[in-house]
C-alpha cells in the first residue's frame, strides 16, 4: 500500500509522481532560478538603494513608456484581431489561406527584421511615413512608433487565441439571440463575446507580455531618445553597457514586479469567470 | 395564430430539401413534423421560424405574409434540440432575454421582466433556480428552461425542433407527458419536429409524415397509424411486412392462393403489387378458410409472441403477434391464415 500526500487523489492511471517531478524540476530550472538570480542580486542592493534607482527620472519614464505603449498595443489589437479572427473563422473566401498563414509572420520573423522593415516604411523619408509628414505626423522615432511596433508583434496572440474558440462557438446560441429579438451587433455582444472574453484576455496577456519585453524591433523604430522614446529593455542593455550592474537589475526587478502582478490579475479574472460558467 | 405555409421549396446548392410544401396550421394546434433523417422536417420549421430564406413559396402568420421578414420580426419561439441557453447568463436572464433586448419604447420595466420570470419559472416547475447557470441544471430542466425562454417574449407560434433528442428515454416519456398539458393549458400554436413515431403519435393533435422534402400524408395520429396513405408511410410508422403479390382480374394473390381481404377498395389494376400487412393483424387458425402457410418462427418478447409464418408455394414471411399467454403452435406447424387489415400498393419498387 503506497502512501499517498493528502492531496493527491489514488488512481489506477500512474504518472502522478513521475510527471509532477518533472515539472518542478523543470520549472525551476528553466524559470525560476534566472528570476531568483535576479531577486537575490536586487536584494542585495537594499529596499532603499532600488527605490531610488527606479525612481530616476530616467528610468521612470523608460518605464512607463514601456508599459503604456505595450498596454495600448495589446488593447488596440484585440478588437482589430477579433474582427481578422472572425472573418478567418466565419467566411470563405478566395486567399484565406493565405492571409490565415501570413498572420503567424511576426512571431517567424527575427525581431530586427521586422524593426528595420518598420523604420523604413514609417521614418521621414519612408512611403508611409512620408505621407504622415504631409499631416504633420511624426512616427518612427517618437513613442508612436513604439506603439506600432508593439502591435505589430501583438497581433499574432489575439487571433491565434481567440481563433479556434470562435470556430467552436455554437452558431445555435447566435439563433437562440435572433428568434428572441436580438439584432445582430446585441447578439455579438451579449452572446459571443461573453464566451470569447477567456480567449480575449489570454490573447491580450501574452501580448502586453511580449510587448514589455520586445526589444528587437522597437529600438530602430523608436530612435530611443532619452525621456521621450527609450524603452526600459534597452535602458536595461545601456546600463549593463556602462557596467551599473546595480541599475540594471533595479530596472529589470521592477519590471519583472509589474509584469507578475498584471499577468496574476489575467489569471485572477478567468479563474473566476472559469468557476461561474462550467468550462468555457 | 393559424399558420399558412403555400407551395414552400428550398434548394441548398443542388440538392432540393423542400419540393412545394403545402401545409395549413389551425390556431392553438399542436402538430408534430415526422420524417427519417434528410426528409426535410427540420428545414420546414428553420423556414417558418425565418432561420433559412426559402427558395420559393409563401408563409403566412395570420393571414399577413411574412415571407420576407427577418427572424427578430417574425416573434416566434424556437427550441432547439441541444437547448442553446446562454451559459454566461443566469436561468433569470437566459429568461428574461428576449424582453431585455427589446428597443427602450417597447421593454417592460424592470419590475415587469421581474415578474414574469417568476411566472414562468412557476410555470416549468422550477420555481428556486433563477439564480443558477445552466451548467447546475440536468438536461430535462434545461429544456424546461429553453421553452420558458422561448415563451417569455410572448410569440405567436411556437417551434420545437427536436425537444426530446438530447433527452434520455425516461426524461423524455416525462417530458412529453409534461409538454401536452403545458400545451393544453397555455394553448400556444406549435410546431414540432420529430424522427420519433412514438413521440410524434403520442403527442401530437395532427402529425404531418415527411420523407424527401414531401408531405407523404397529414392527418390524425389514429389515421397516420390505423390507415397509411402510401407504402413510405406502411414503413416508416410502425412495424408491417411487405408481400409481393400479384394481382389477378382485380383479386389478390400470394403465391398461388387468392387471399381476402376486408375494407379494401375495389382494385382496378391486373400485375404485381405490394401487400402491407401488420402483424397484430395477421390471426391463425389450424382449420378452416384463410392463406396457409407453415410455422417457421417462434420468438417471445415480454408480453407478447412473435410467429413468422412461410406462405405455401413461396418465400415469403408473414409475421403474427399473439399474447405470450396464449398456447404457441409448434415450428412445422401448418395454419390457415387470417389477414384483418392491410395495405395495397400497384407496382413492384
């Protein structure tokens, strides 16, 4: 008779123990030591040392261009990712195909690639750029362009996450709305999206999370000007540049700090819409 | 609110699901649309309800047209088989659903949608479950719930397809106990689909036959039942078997012996036919007039005994059901044959 931890539930399928083991192994090694590293080298500069590093104005507003942009990036895509989502998932149409494939584009693409690409199409001089000059509308180079960046590497989380949860949704609760009176925009919104917001919002997470850390392709595009377009990933690189070790993780311990609690919330939210609904 | 449906047809691609449907519906009627898989039930009821646009022909509500109108304006009630009730949404708002999206002029207050799903929650028996989600109710209470939701914006016909599908054997004999007494007290016009002759002979007031997007026959359970119209229907409704007979100067033949066979119409054609005969009307004799055939068969199911019987000079396989309590003949016995009723049809298909 094997003893079994309290919590552990006796099942004649094995692989219990074999496969948890592994994955606090796993874990640990891969996630939770280059993070602990990272814990312990802040720690050791002292609460009031990191306050005061992260608190330069520098830094602060490295910060919080890094944050609001990836924000505003992965809030722009989810209704725009939607919309792509749905016409992948609900119409057939000559090139579908193509479009459903080149959605994955950002993800493939090395991130400088696709910063280059950006900062050529959206600098001065650039076809697109050069038009926006017409409206007096700088972009590359200013946070704008930081923001687009972002929702260029965003895009790809939105519609694959919400994708095939829309292809699963029942088209019989879309009748169920009309044969009641419900026109087409209320039923969309008081009957689909409520079974699309876990997917939206695990879509919106993994973006805004790429978006804080994306590095490659906003630096060319952002021209990472001091206070107005540097974002904290490449103030992170500047300082180790210049060996303040200590900046450097008092940056980057902040950011990790802001990111955990954000992603938390996500989880928080759909753990409690997971418990109200059944499944979803 | 009477119902008139006028020469309906529905093509999907190439495939025609509707020939030229004609189909009259009297107000507060409870009518069940019966076919096989395929036979064009479910596509009547989607056009009625305005979920398909038919190919050609007319529906009329109460006189007034409304071919051209959309689902939202027709104000109809539809259940669907597996429920489709808003898993997001408490029972309360799956109810109050239908009033909640009308436009402002026309939504009742607040206290108004209150108490009538309060009503209706009375009404489906299941008074203490307004604050519950969908996913805490079995399958029996959610149709319950799907009806109510249905009947809560007040429409002027109802449609059920499949209500009892999903349902399993004793919920649904529950339920359809349940839904002929809702239906005579609250005296809805309604429309359901069913691939159930049981259901369908059981519930409704007029049951209409389908197969292969025709109206085979329309009429009451015991005519649908006691006297089938064509050889689709002698198949589809009950239990019966074929006989290829023959006939001759107007009297029918199996094998070489000329059986009778009472309330038949006088047949005008010589040739092959087809002979449609159930069992409970087939009674043996071991003397005396009738078709003779020989016992090959005995088989006993509950309360009753099923014989087959081979006619003499042929392969074909009568079958008889007696009680189970009655003393069984032997295999190799040797009976005269009663037939007390059954169906002829021309021709050999």
């Amino acid at each position: 008779m094997t003893l079994y931890a309290p919590f552990v539930k006796p099942s004649v399928l094995p692989g219990f123990r074999l496969t948890i083991i592994f994955t606090i192994l796993y874990l640990t090694m891969i996630v939770l030591l280059p993070l602990g590293a990272l814990l312990f080298r802040a720690s050791s500069l002292g609460v009031h040392e990191l306050v005061v590093l992260a608190l330069d104005g520098r830094t602060l507003s490295a910060l919080r261009l890094s944050f609001v942009t990836s924000f505003a990036a992965a809030a722009f895509n989810v209704p725009f990712g939607l919309l792509i989502a749905w016409v992948l998932v609900r119409y057939d149409f000559p090139g579908r195909r193509f479009f459903d494939a080149i959605i994955d584009l950002p993800f493939a693409l090395p991130t400088a690639v696709a910063g280059i690409a950006l900062t050529a199409l959206y600098a001065p001089k650039g076809w697109i750029g050069s038009i926006a000059t017409i409206f007096g509308l700088k972009i590359a180079y200013t946070p704008i362009g930081v923001f687009l960046a972002l929702v260029f590497v965003g895009l790809p989380f939105i519609v694959r996450t919400v994708q095939p949860v829309l292809a699963e949704v029942d088209r019989e609760l879309e009748e169920a709305a009309a044969t009641l009176g419900a026109g087409r925009l209320r039923t969309i919104a008081s009957v689909v999206l409520p079974v699309l917001s876990p997917a939206i919002l695990t879509g919106f997470a993994l973006a805004f999370a790429r978006a804080v850390g994306e590095y490659g392709s906003v630096i060319f595009i952002a021209g990472n000007i001091p206070y107005v377009s540097e974002i904290a990933p490449l103030l992170i690189v500047i300082k180790l540049e210049e060996f303040d070790y200590a900046g450097a993780t008092a940056v980057a311990a902040f950011m990790l700090a802001v990111s955990f609690a954000t992603l938390l919330l996500i989880n928080l939210i759909q753990a409690r819409a997971r418990t109200r609904y059944g499944h979803v | 609110m009477e119902l008139d449906i006028r020469n309906l047809t529905k093509t999907f691609g190439s495939t025609a699901a509707l020939h030229g449907v004609d189909l009259k519906v009297a107000s507060g009627e409870l009518l069940a649309l019966l076919g096989p898989s395929g036979s064009g039930k479910t596509t009547l009821l989607r056009c009625v309800a305005g979920l398909e646009i038919p190919s050609g022909g007319q529906i009329l509500f109460g006189g007034e047209d409304a071919s051209f109108k959309s689902v939202q304006e027709r104000n109809i009630g539809f259940v669907f088989q597996h429920y489709a009730l808003f898993k997001h949404l408490t029972i309360a708002d799956n109810i109050s659903y239908g009033l909640r999206v009308r436009p402002r002029r026309t939504r009742p207050t607040a206290a108004a949608i209150r108490n009538k799903v309060e009503e209706l929650l009375a009404l489906i028996q299941l008074p203490e479950y307004g604050g519950r989600y969908p996913s805490q109710l079995s399958g029996g209470q959610r149709q319950r719930v799907a009806l109510a939701r249905a009947l809560a914006v007040e429409p002027r016909v109802l449609l059920l397809d499949e209500p009892f599908g999903a349902l399993d054997a004793k919920v649904r004999k529950e339920l359809r106990v349940w839904l002929r007494e809702f239906h005579d007290r609250t005296g809805h016009t309604t429309l359901f689909v069913t691939h159930d002759q049981e259901e369908a002979l059981d519930l409704a007031d007029r049951v209409i036959v389908m197969s292969n997007g025709k109206i085979e026959q329309e009429g009451s359970p015991e005519d649908i039942y006691d006297r089938p119209a064509t050889p689709f229907v002698f198949d589809f409704i009950g239990e019966s078997v074929r006989l290829d007979i023959h006939v001759d100067k107007g009297r029918p033949f199996v094998g070489q012996q000329e059986v009778s066979i009472p309330r038949l119409p006088p047949l005008l054609f010589d040739g092959p036919a087809k002979l449609y005969v159930r069992p409970e009307h087939v009674a043996f004799r071991r003397d005396g007039e009738g078709l003779w055939a020989t016992v090959v068969s005995l088989h006993r199911s509950g309360s009753s005994r099923r014989i087959g019987f081979r006619a003499d000079g042929t392969e074909m396989i009568i079958e008889a059901l007696t009680p189970a309590d009655r003393e069984p003949p032997r295999i190799g016995d040797r009976a005269a044959l009663e037939i007390r009723a059954a169906g002829l049809f021309s021709g050999t298909a």
